[in-house]
C-alpha cells in the first residue's frame, strides 16, 4: 500500500509540474498584449514611486536648513 501511495505521490507532482509548465507559455497574441501593458503598467508606477522618493528626499534636505 505504501508504494502505491508514492507512485500516486509522484504522478501528482508530474502532473503539477506539467502543467505549471504550460501555464507559463503564451497562448495568444491577446495574452502577450496583456502581458507588455501589466509590465508597461509595473514599470510607470515604479518610475512614480521613485520621483515621489525623489522629491520627499529634496524637501526633507531643505528642511534640514
């Protein structure tokens, strides 16, 4: 019995790597649009976040004078 719970084990885990695997692949043009818009998105908000970084830092140095 215990063998066979290991094998089930063990096709269990293939399974979920197989498909972890082809959820990480493009299944449309759709999809890659999506993909670059979110990463496009991620990128504008982190350049936001740096320069609002940026200008807490100028006003914390003029402060100190």
């Amino acid at each position: 019995m215990a063998m066979t719970s290991q094998l089930s084990e063990a096709k269990k885990r293939e399974r979920a790597f197989m498909n972890r695997g082809r959820r990480n692949q493009l299944r449309s043009m759709g999809e890659a649009k999506n993909l670059l818009q979110f990463f496009n998105i991620c990128s504008i908000q982190s350049q936001m976040l740096g320069a609002l970084f940026d200008i807490n830092l100028f006003f914390s140095l003029l402060s100190e004078d």
